[in-house]
C-alpha cells in the first residue's frame, strides 16, 4: 500500500471513530439520566470526553479511571 493510501486509510478510519464517539455521546447522555446525581459526578467529564472525541479536538479529561468510582443507582424514570 503507497503513502498516499495508508492516509485515506488513516483518515477513513478517524472519520469512523469520531462517528462512533459521537453515538456513544448520545448513548451515555441518555443512560446517566438514569444514575443518581450524587453518584455520576464523573459523567459530565466522560460526556466531555467522547465530545472532544467526536469533534477532534483535546481530551479535557483525564482522571475518570476508575469508572465507576463506587455504587451507582438506577434511578427510573417518574414517567414509567
């Protein structure tokens, strides 16, 4: 494979990553509804992550392992 195809290969494969973070956002964001607030203080910084992930841009974060840092609780929506 020449230079110039490894780069379209490369790129083509960023493009898909930074798709798939931006999924993960939306799946993550909906889930910790779900978690108790006092809980997921760390899903703020893991939704900040998979954006700057998503866009190409700096991981803003990096203290969230372990995750989760104890107990979290599924709180059900009122609406069910």
């Amino acid at each position: 494979m020449n230079e110039n195809a490894k780069i379209r290969e490369l790129e083509a494969q960023v493009k898909r990553l930074q798709k798939d973070c931006a999924e993960a956002y939306q799946a993550f964001g909906h889930l910790s509804y779900y978690f108790d607030d006092d809980e997921c203080k760390d899903c703020e910084k893991i939704l900040d992550n998979l954006a700057a992930a998503a866009n190409g841009d700096p991981r803003p974060h990096d203290d969230l392992h372990p995750w989760p840092r104890g107990k979290l609780t599924y709180v059900p929506d009122d609406e069910e």
